[in-house]
C-alpha cells in the first residue's frame, strides 16, 4: 500500500481576517504517487505535449518528447486562460474540449496533469500581460469587480470538475494558478498588487474552487520565479502552507547564463528545505531554453541541475514549456541539432518518463 499524504498545516500566521476558512485535508491521489516515487526519480513534464508539436497538430498518440526519446513525458502541462470567458479555445489556441479529452487520456496512460491560468482582466478585459490598470485590489472581497471575479472562477471550476474518464472517475490534477508573481509581466505581480494582497488572492482563489465548489480532487503549486536568494525573499508572496501543497520555482533566466546552472541549484536547495520541513512536494515548475538555441543545454544545463545529489532526491518534477512551430519550441524536435542531448538528459537514471513513472508505481502498488 502507498503510503503517503499531504499534511496541511493550519493556523500560520499568515492567515489574514479576510480569509477563507482553512482548505479541508485531504489525501489526493498525485500525492500518493509523487510520495511513492520520491526520491527514485523526477517526473519531466512537457507543456502541450499531447496537443501539437513542431511539425503537427491533433494527431493520437504524437508528441515531440516521445519522437526524441521514445516515450511520454510524465507529467501534461496545460493552460486555462480563455475558459473564465467561456472562450472555445485556450490561449494557445487549443480547443477546450480537445484539452478535456488529452488530459483524460494522459490520466488513463499513467501520467499527472498540471494546470496554470493566465486569466483575462475582469477590469479592462485586456490579457494577463496587460500591467497598465491594477486589478487584484478590485477583484478581493471588498473590491469593486468581486463578483465578477467570482464568475470566472465559476467557470475554471466547471471546467476543472468536467475532467471525468468515461466511467464518470475523477481525474485529479495540480493547479498551479498566479505564478510568477515576484516579476512585473502579470496584473498580479510586483508592480501591480502589494504580497498582502496577493496572498489573499491566492488564498482566496484556491479556498473557493476547494471548499466551495468542491475540487478536493486538485493539488495546488506555489510557483515564483527565480528573484529570490534566501527563504525570506522567497516567501515573501507565500500564502500558507493550509494552501500550498507544492513548493516550486520557475526558472529560465538562471539557465541561460554562464555557470547559471549553480545558481538554480542554490534556489532549488532553498525550497527544497522549505519543503522538507513543512511535508510538502517540490518542483522545478516551468524552465526551458527557447528555442533550444544551445544544442547541449539539456545535459549541460538542465542536467547539471537535476543530478545535484539533493535535488535528485527531493525534487518531484521539472516541466519544460511549449513546442509552438509559430511563436517558439522549448524542446527539440527530430532532428534538431540538440534532439540527441536531450534524449541523453532523458535517459539520465534521475528523469523519470511515463513508461518509468508507470514501472514505479506497480512496484511500490
């Protein structure tokens, strides 16, 4: 039998009278299987993965990872900005009902999926990129757009609790929402909302979709990005441990500088200890090279940092982003100059595919 479960901390002092009442505990079957494979391997994640890739679109069974390394990624990244406006498609143009159906599939085949939302701003309808209006102060309890607020998380709920196999189960999945937030390139960043008002935000928005519309099936990622050097700096936007059962890092900056691979460790071994402490999984959550302009960044980079002696034993996974053949690529495709790297980063006994992900679990089953 698995054992394994989140333990949720309630009563931090960070709670804020404004709060929602503490998220209920519960034992999620993601955390079951990341506790069972902890410290045998990380799960790599690519974003997309199932939908399009470099020469491709919509086609069962593809995707680029399998292509280069002969199997699935692990994990299924996907995005939900567009479904707070009953959009068709995400965006990155992917039919929300194609999604729907990629993320059961990758359910059924084994793997995790994991979610991030870049909503539109209910104050000027512009995107998540648009920092020219603050928004979040009018989106919490007493603020002006509330209820509007209210609606779009409606929606990402009825999306979220529509995710069922054909024999009506649940899939679980991570929900990674406001991430970045130590940057200035979101309406919910540093140059648009103060931590207190983002902790309540994020507080807010994982209390509602849990406790009020009932999705215990979710797992919730703490993603900032790389701005940090010490604990403080680093939970400076944190909103509790009763809210955050993964303590992540997004990083792309520190891996395209010259020795940049020793700095994500030392960011990497900040929260790594954060999460040892509090019971929590951590993760790598968003990382890549764009457009893979280093043929050997996988090993040299990515690689350096997965096989430090503490990251391959604590972290959970790492998820590189997308392969759009008309913005950019995070991954190399078949015959790229760096597809051979990558496919050597891939077979490093630290990483983790499906097919690894899959052996382990019946292993510890």
């Amino acid at each position: 039998m698995i054992r394994a479960k989140i333990t949720v901390v309630l009563g931090l002092a960070v709670l804020m009278a404004c709060c929602q009442k503490p998220v209920e505990k519960s034992t999620n079957p993601i955390a079951e299987q990341l506790e069972s494979v902890k410290g045998k391997g990380i799960l790599f994640g690519h974003q997309d993965d199932l939908a399009y890739g470099m020469n491709w679109s919509y086609v069962d069974g593809e995707s680029d990872v399998k292509r280069v390394a002969g199997d699935y990624p692990a994990m299924f990244g996907w995005e939900l900005g567009g479904v707070e406006l009953k959009n068709t498609h995400d965006l990155d143009s992917i039919p929300f009902q194609v999604m729907k159906d990629l993320v059961v599939k990758g359910y059924e085949m084994g793997g995790v999926n994991t979610f991030s939302w870049h909503p539109f701003s209910v104050i000027n309808g512009e995107n998540a990129w648009n920092t020219e209006t603050d928004v979040v102060k009018h989106i919490l309890q007493n603020g002006s757009h509330h209820k509007e607020f209210l609606v779009q998380l409606d929606r990402v709920a009825d999306f979220l609790q529509s995710l069922k196999t054909g024999d009506g189960e649940v899939v679980p999945f991570i929900f990674r929402p406001w991430h970045e937030m130590d940057g200035t390139w979101f309406w919910w960043g540093a140059k648009n909302c103060t931590p207190d008002e983002f902790k309540e935000l994020f507080r807010f928005s994982v209390d509602y979709l849990k406790n009020k519309k009932g999705l215990s099936q979710m797992l919730v990622a703490y993603s900032p990005d790389r701005n940090f050097t010490s604990l403080e700096e680093y939970l400076t936007w944190y909103p509790g441990d009763d809210v955050v059962d993964i303590i992540g890092m997004d990083n792309y900056y520190d891996l395209k500088m010259p020795d940049g691979e020793k700095e994500a460790i030392k960011k990497l071994h900040i929260l790594i200890a954060y999460a040892k402490e509090k019971q929590k999984f951590s993760a790598l959550t968003e990382t890549g090279l764009e457009n893979v302009t280093d043929s050997l960044w996988f090993t040299q980079k990515l690689g350096k940092v997965v096989s430090d002696s503490l990251v391959s034993k604590e972290l959970s996974y790492v998820m590189v982003w997308r392969n759009d053949p008309k913005v950019h690529f995070f991954f190399p495709y078949e015959n790229h100059s760096a597809a051979t790297d990558a496919k050597s980063f891939l077979d490093q006994p630290e990483m983790l595919l499906l097919n690894d992900f899959n052996k382990l679990k019946k292993i510890n089953n």
